[in-house]
C-alpha cells in the first residue's frame, strides 16, 4: 500500500497488545483503508458542459446557467463565472442579464474533484435586453 504525501486518510486502526511472561509487550498495528478510497494521485479532469446556454446565442432578462460536471471520484466544488466575476458555487445560476449590460459575455462553468482536479466548459453569448450596446470583450 502506498500512501501520498500531504493527502487525508480515513483508517481504522486495530490495536493488539500481547503480554509476555517477562513483561515485554508487543504491539501490532493493522491500518484498513477502506475499498472506496483511491490509494493512487488521481489526474483525469472531471468532464463538464453548460447545458442550458448555447455558444453564441441572444439572450435577454434572467436565465438560467446549468452544468452538468462528472468523475469517477465524484465532484467536490462548482464554480459559475461570467465575465471572470464569481457568481455561484453551485450547478445552477439563475442570471440577471439586466444587471450586466447589453454584448457580449463569456459564462465559464468549472468542477473540481477530490483530487484538486479542474474541469470546465467556457462559452460566449449575447445579451440584448433593448438598452443599446454597452459591449464587453473578455
């Protein structure tokens, strides 16, 4: 068994203590990970597409940005930018087009595994809420 550096583990540790007639005591450790934690370094992205916004396309008062992020470790955080400004933590942001001005913005969705591991998925769209251009390029 091979333990990374700087890494947590769970383990149950038994305790044996063996007492001889001379006093001496042995003591054995039996450290058990248990199946479901990876002894390896995990270096595969997690898999990540916006599903709910599609590349260049118009926009206009609030949507709804999805993801839907997988890997075989599971994910541990999500992560919702537009423009480079942290919206949400979470898989889902409902948008306030209004809030950011008409143009053109970039949505970049990510999701990190266990491992630290940074997948993401990054797309353009066009808002046009009526007010005349105030374009950002990112």
């Amino acid at each position: 068994m091979r333990f990374i550096e700087n890494r947590k583990y769970l383990a149950i540790i038994t305790f044996f203590i063996i007492l001889s007639s001379t006093s001496i005591v042995f003591l054995y450790i039996i450290v058990n990970t248990p199946d479901n934690i990876s002894q390896e370094q995990d270096t595969i992205l997690p898999n990540v597409i916006i599903l709910s916004s599609i590349q260049d396309s118009t926009v206009s008062s609030t949507i709804l940005i999805d993801m839907n992020a997988t890997d075989a470790n599971g994910i541990s955080s999500y992560a919702i930018y537009i423009d480079g400004v942290f919206r949400s933590g979470t898989k889902s942001y409902s948008w306030d087009t209004t809030q950011d001005g008409d143009g053109i913005h970039t949505i970049l969705c990510e999701a990190t595994d266990p491992f630290g591991n940074t997948g993401s998925d990054l797309i353009s769209i066009i808002v046009d809420n009526g007010g005349g251009a105030d374009t950002k390029f990112v």
